[in-house]
C-alpha cells in the first residue's frame, strides 16, 4: 500500500517559496492603442484615440487625433509616470501641444483684434493625472491647465481613456 503512494508524490506540484509571498511583477506594456474623451482642450479632441509609447521605464510619448466638432484635433503629449504600487499604478505629470484644424479654441471676444483671425489654433497644457499600466490593460485620466496661442487666460481640459496593451 505504502509503494502504491510514493508514485504520487514523485509527481507533486513544485512550490516556489524564494518569492516569500510577493506575486511576480509584470512589466508594463510598452506600446497602447488608447481611446480618449475629453473636453474642448483635451489633446485629442471630444472622441478620439492616440498611440502610446513607453519609451523607457518611466517616461512616455503618445500622439493621436480626434474630433474638434468641428474640425480634427491632433495633439502630442509628454508623460512622466512616477510609481505608487506593484500593480502598474501611476502618478503622471504630462505636457503637450494640440491644434484644431477649424476652430479658434481660447478666442477672447471682447479682446481688441490687430490681425485677422486664422482658422486654427495651438495650445499647451501641463497637467498631473493617473494611470494604470499593467498586462494588456491601460487606463489614464488627466487634468491639465491649459494655455492657447490667442489668448493667455488660462482654460482647464481633462481627458482620459481606456486602451489595450501589446
């Protein structure tokens, strides 16, 4: 009876104990397809979506389009993610820059105008935000405060998104 055992536990599962309990740590995707929403500002316009890319451990470059309604909005962002867990978890500090190709975002109506009005505009913002960066999953929302090329009365744009990892 004891010889019919033995077979048994020459077969039993190994058990890792060298990581003392803690789970592996994955490491984040490198490159994101994002769908974005946001508002007025937002660097990739109402709906639209934008390409991440981790171009080392903590810093970030995304560019992306979307509708301006009306007109298109690109926009090009620089993240800084800053770790706060094991899971992925991050606290972002970005830049970008983002255009519309019709509308005039940030116009001051009662401003005296010097010069005709273009039909596009640029503006930056700088802003802090969060960001879940693990497997195959991202999710990231941003407020930034946000400054125009024709006007300097600061507008507010907050964006986010969710997106698939590879």
């Amino acid at each position: 009876m004891l010889a019919a055992l033995v077979p048994s536990l020459a077969f039993a599962d190994e058990v890792d104990l060298s990581r003392e309990g803690r789970r592996e740590q994955r490491e984040p995707p490198h490159f994101v397809l994002r769908a974005e929403g946001g508002n007025e500002f937002a660097p990739f316009g109402y709906i639209g979506g934008c390409f991440s890319w981790l171009i080392d451990d903590y810093n970030v470059l995304e560019f992306g389009a979307g509708g301006g309604f009306p007109g298109l909005q690109l926009g090009l962002v620089g993240r800084r993610l800053f770790p706060f867990s094991e899971g992925g978890q991050y606290i972002l500090a970005e830049l970008f820059l983002a255009g519309n190709t019709k509308v005039d975002r940030g116009v001051d109506v009662n401003a005296p105008q010097v010069s005709p009005a273009g039909n596009s505009s640029l503006w930056t913002g700088l802003g802090f935000g969060f960001e879940q960066r693990s497997g195959f999953f991202d999710l990231s929302i941003a407020g930034n405060i946000v400054f125009t090329s024709t006007s300097l009365t600061p507008h507010w744009s907050v964006h986010g998104g969710l997106g698939i990892g590879f």
